[in-house]
C-alpha cells in the first residue's frame, strides 16, 4: 500500500511538472526579452520599490489607480 501511495505521488509531481513545463514554454513565446537572473541585492531592491497595498475593494479599480499614479 505505501508503493501505491508514493507511486501516485510520484505520478502527481510529474503530471505537475509537465503541465509547469507547458506553462513556462507558453509564458516565454509571450516574452519581448531575453529572461534574467537578479543576485540578492537586486532582488531585495525590487522588493522595497513595491508597496504592500491594502484595499476594501476589489484589485482591479486599485491596480488601475496604481498604474495611473
């Protein structure tokens, strides 16, 4: 019974990982530039250049003040 367990778990992750693979391919054709790899302090630049956003309403209207502002 645990084969049958970790065979179908196995059978998961690789049914995920090719619809992954699927998505990752769709999502470069999408892509006007080549990908690429920002080091740590990069990544931690970025992340203080977004603002965390609270809202009581949907994300849509907030995203489009976002972009107008």
């Amino acid at each position: 019974m645990v084969y049958l367990i970790t065979l179908r778990a196995t059978e998961a992750i690789c049914t995920a990982a090719k619809v992954d693979s699927i998505r990752a391919a769709f999502e470069a054709e999408l892509m006007n530039q080549a990908p690429y790899r920002l080091d740590q302090i990069r990544r931690d630049a970025v992340l203080e250049a977004i603002p965390e956003v609270e809202a009581e309403v949907p994300p849509e209207p907030v995203m489009g003040d976002f972009k107008a502002g």
